[in-house]
C-alpha cells in the first residue's frame, strides 16, 4: 500500500520509515482521556466546516457567530481530565437558538 502525507495541501508519498512510524502510532492504544479528546475534535471539526459560509466576502458575521466560531476551536482547551471531558458544555450556535 502507497501511504501520503499532506502539505500544504500537496499530496507527497510517505518514506518507508514515515510509513512504519504512522502504522505504529496507529496501533497505540489510546487512553481513555484520548479517546474523549479524539472524539470530541471529530464533532468539532464537523460542526466547524458548517459555519464557514458565515465568513463569506460579502457577509459580516455577529459578535455572536465569531464566538461560537473561536468557541469550537478551543473546545479542548483546559480538557485534562476524563471528568472535565464528560462534563463538557458545547457551545449553542446562535444561528439554531433562535
């Protein structure tokens, strides 16, 4: 299997090490606070995507919408625990709460 790597947006093949390197870390398990993080950055960087419009050229987002916006990019900030991730309160969007 060709394995690639990203950047800059430029697909590049891996090396052999890159690849063994990637292969391994993969099959590290992770812990359980992992696992939380892990999970919560795939929702945020689903919810993200969705409000991206909202920066438009010939839009002007509210006070409100670039709250949320930075709320979702530091959604992990300070999640050190497995409880602080469990308790954690996701931002509302101020498009859908009205």
């Amino acid at each position: 299997m060709v394995m690639y790597k990203n950047i800059d947006g430029v697909q590049i093949q891996m090396t052999a090490e890159e690849e063994t390197a990637w292969l391994a870390y993969q099959d590290t398990p992770l812990t359980e606070l992992e696992r939380h993080l892990k999970r919560i950055r795939l929702k945020r960087n689903n919810l993200l995507p969705k409000t991206d419009w909202w920066a438009s050229s010939d839009l002007t987002m509210t006070d409100a919408d670039k709250k949320y916006r930075q709320d979702l990019r530091d959604i992990t900030n300070g999640l050190d625990t497995v409880k602080k991730c469990e308790d954690l309160t996701w931002p509302t969007n101020p498009r859908e709460s009205s």
